[in-house]
C-alpha cells in the first residue's frame, strides 16, 4: 500500500500520505498514474505531508514538486532523507 504520493513524474519528492519511520521502504505512488510507483527506503524519520526525497539532491540543487520548482538544497540531501525547511530555502521570497 502506498505511503506517499509523487505529483509529477519529474519530481525531486514523495509526500508522506502518513507518518514514515527511518528504515521503512516506502511505496510512493504516481498520481498521473497510480497503478506507477517508486520505493525508496527512507533514511529518516518523515511526518504526515512532509517529503522525502527520491535522489540524492545536492546542495545548490533546485527541488522539484509538481513538476515546478519549491526550493533550492541548503545542503546535500540524501535519497531517502526528509525534505523540509531544515534542508531547503523557498525561491518564491528572493535568495
């Protein structure tokens, strides 16, 4: 059963669609396609609606959620680590 949701086939990121425990692997679901999904082990713990991220994301990266841009890496991320603003700075109120 899927644990999360990717919006786009591009993105960098899979919401929680429910609290995710480090070590987990966690199905994430296409929503253009939900019958298409990807596994990722998570290698953090991951709240209700916050991210994790699909591939290794390095610091300077641009992020990727609806296929648009959400934020810039703050500092390298891992495949599997939780995305939030701990590790990402918006773009939408300037650099």
């Amino acid at each position: 059963m899927p644990k999360g949701l990717v919006h786009s086939k591009n993105d960098d990121v899979c919401v929680a669609t429910t609290d995710i425990r480090k070590g987990e692997e966690v199905i994430c679901a296409y929503l253009e396609n939900p019958s298409s999904y990807v596994i990722v082990k998570s290698e953090s713990d991951i709240p209700l609606g916050h991210k994790i991220a699909l591939r290794d994301i390095r610091k300077g990266e641009k992020v990727l959620k609806y296929d648009r841009v959400i934020g810039v890496a703050t500092q390298d991320i891992r495949k599997g680590e939780h995305v939030h603003v701990h590790n990402i700075k918006s773009l939408r109120w300037g650099k």
